[in-house]
C-alpha cells in the first residue's frame, strides 16, 4: 500500500507551420568557433527553473530563437 496518489497530466500540442531555414557554418572556423561558444553561454543563462506556465515557456522559447539568430548573424 502506498501513501502516494498518481498524478496525470495531459499536454495539448497543435500543429502549427513552422518555416525552416539551412544555414551553414565553416568546419573548424573561428567563426564557428565563436558562435558555438556564444550560444553555449546564452543557453546556460537562462532561467528555466521559472518555466511554470506556458506562457512563461513560451517567453523562453522566443528569447532563445531571437538571441539563436541574433549570434547567427554576428558570426
């Protein structure tokens, strides 16, 4: 017997078009190099311990796209 009760959550997930692009950087260039070390340290700097709501995810979500191609297009 246990003192715990199951807990079930359900997540709602719409189809939605998302445009892709390909975008390419030089093996082992310093340009590579940087922007690796770059996104690396924006991704470590956010705070995703606060995520407890979609909206809040969603928050995130964009701040990582427009900072992803903001360091995309300095390097």
């Amino acid at each position: 017997m246990s003192d715990h009760a199951p807990i079930t959550v359900d997540v709602l997930i719409f189809e939605e078009h998302i445009q892709t692009i390909k975008c390419s950087l030089i093996k082992n260039s310093k340009e590579k190099h940087h922007f690796v070390n770059k996104l690396i340290n924006f991704i470590k700097s956010l705070e995703t311990d606060s995520i407890q709501n979609i909206t809040t995810l969603e928050e995130v979500v964009h701040l990582l796209t427009n900072n992803t191609n903001r360091i995309w297009h300095k390097y």
